[in-house]
C-alpha cells in the first residue's frame, strides 16, 4: 500500500502569518471583553477625560457608550459649561445622549454617576442600583451624609456594587508617600473653593480630606476647624491618638499634596502636575469587572462625618466636635 507523504511545515515559515494575523485579532479580544459605561452627568470636565482615556484604550477593558446629560441650573459650573462637554462627547467620541436613566441602563454595564452636584446623586442612583448595575459615584458622593449613608444602605440591601472617591487617592504622588505602617502623623492640602448649596469641604476641599484618609486610614474620633477667608484648617484626632491636619486654601495655587510624619522621619509628596484621572480609571474598571470596591464604604461615611463636625466645628466657633455627635 502507498502511503500519502506527510507534509510538515515549518514553525519558522508559519511564524511571519501568525503576527500578521494578530493586529487583527487583538481588537476583537479587546472589544469582546469591554465593558459599556454610561455616564449620568456631563456638566464636568471629568466626562470627556474619563471617555478620552477609556475610549481610546489607554485604560482599557470600558468604553463609554452613553450618556444622559442632568445638569443643575442654579450651579454656574455646571449650567454655563455642560453645552461644550456634551458637544465633545457627541462630536468627538459620538457617544450616545438619552433623554432618561432607565434608557441609559438598557444600554450599559456598569455606570458612573459624573453629576457635578451631588444633591440629586441619591435619586439619580436608585434606578441605578434597582437595576444592579455596578456604579462609580464621582465626588461628592451625596449632598448629605444622610444620603451617602441612604445609598451604602440599598447597595447593601441589593448587593450592588458603589463605590466613591476623588482622583487625589490614587494619584502617583500621593500613593508614593504612603507608609508600609501607620504615620504618627499626615498634614494635608488641596484647594478648598467654596460652593454654595454644598457644605464647606464637600465641594473641593474633599480632594485634601480624601488624601488625608488616604495616608491615615479611619478612625478619626474628633474635629476642630479654624478659617479666615482665604485659608482654612481642620484638625482632626484619631482614636489611637495620632493627628491628622487638613489645610484649605481658596485662594492662590497651591496645588494638592501631603507630609506624612513616621517613626523614621518626615515624607513630603512631589507636586501634582495636571489632572491625573488614569490610577482612578484603572481602579474604576477593575471594579466593574470584579465588584470589589478599592474604598470600604465605613471609610467613606467616615470622610463625610469629618466633614459634617468640621462645618459644626465652624458653626460653633472652633470648638472641638466629636464624630459620635454626628448622625
């Protein structure tokens, strides 16, 4: 009997078409495993650099695919601005605009919730949360504690997945001040602007408390507030006994950063250059994918306590207000 030959080809012929192949399978890999993100809010810069940087891969695995524009009219920030972020995300990235939530839920994922108010975030998120979808709420979390605690409470009651934080926690030059152990002590400062329908810190000054929890961790037990009106400080004591400063300023530019005090010495972080959204992004994106939070939602309510006893603090006079007082 004759036996047809046995042809072989060599691994080093079939090599060359392999690597041509692969520029044209790699996207569909990519593609298969996006995630669709919808956006409630686009009266933020943060829309269109959270789109950028999804929608052209430099943080890849998400892809902004709608959006529903809210707003808020009594907020100039977000009234005079909101026309060109829309303009950008449809004429640039062609994301689609719906008119409702319940539309944009039909169509995505996961969702961020980039509402430059944080009043209506707590109504803005129900549907959102009846829906299961997993949600990123950009700072503030809420206009109240009361609400932020309200939206912990029916993720929890649904297992839904939420979590909120500023950009400031996983910026590069923060993170690379953070001690293997706890510091004795942190001092804090960001831009503290004001805004009227928001309590004092909620509205810029949370990026410096959120550094502040960043480098210190929970568990603060009182606070004091001092302020003139260009500049501000919150003192706040840890139940262990350690301190940590928040410094304000609304005026000048003094950027945001840290001086982290341990046992071994002081570490002061570099000066933050630009806005940097890619560490939140990535963390935002592995969220999605595995619904693990990279921020305790005890960790967050704390944040907001802080803030409340510092406005009571203020309201006071600067007397020290002790977090157990807050509800």
């Amino acid at each position: 009997m004759v036996r047809s030959p046995k042809w072989r080809v060599a691994p080093s012929i079939l090599l060359p078409f392999v690597f041509c192949l692969l520029p044209f399978a790699l996207p569909l890999k990519v593609c298969a495993q996006e995630l669709r993100v919808g956006l409630i809010g686009a009266d933020t810069s943060h829309v269109t650099a959270f789109t950028d940087l999804l929608n052209n891969h430099t943080v890849p695995g998400a892809r902004v695919v709608a959006a529903v524009a809210g707003g808020s009219p009594d907020i100039p920030e977000s009234a005079t601005r909101m026309p060109g972020y829309i303009a950008t995300l449809r004429d640039k990235w062609h994301i689609e605009l719906v008119a409702t939530i319940p539309e944009l839920l039909e169509k995505v994922d996961a969702v961020m919730l980039t509402s430059v108010d944080g009043r209506p975030h707590l109504e803005q998120v129900r549907p959102v949360i009846a829906a299961h979808k997993p949600v990123f709420i950009d700072k503030p979390m809420a206009g109240s504690l009361k609400d932020v605690r309200e939206i912990f409470r029916l993720c929890a009651e649904t297992k839904t997945p939420c979590f909120s934080a500023s950009s400031l926690r996983f910026y590069p030059t923060i993170e690379a001040v953070k001690s293997d152990t706890l510091p004795i002590s942190v001092e804090a400062f960001s831009p503290a602007t004001l805004e009227a329908h928001h309590s004092d810190l909620y509205w810029y000054g949370i990026h410096g408390v959120e550094i502040l929890y960043t480098l210190m961790g929970p568990g603060c037990r009182s606070v004091q507030r001092s302020l003139t009106d260009d500049q501000e400080i919150t003192v706040g004591v840890w139940k262990d006994g350690r301190i940590g400063t928040f410094h304000g300023f609304r005026k000048g530019d003094h950027g945001y950063g840290a001086t982290v005090f341990t046992a071994k010495g002081a570490k002061h972080s570099d000066p933050v250059v630009g806005a940097t959204y890619k560490r939140l992004l990535e963390e935002i994106v592995k969220f999605f994918q595995t619904g693990v939070a990279p921020v305790s939602p005890e960790e967050t309510i704390e944040m907001f306590a802080f803030m409340d006893a510092a406005q009571l603090s203020r309201q006071r006079g600067g007397v020290r207000v002790e977090l157990s007082e807050i509800q």
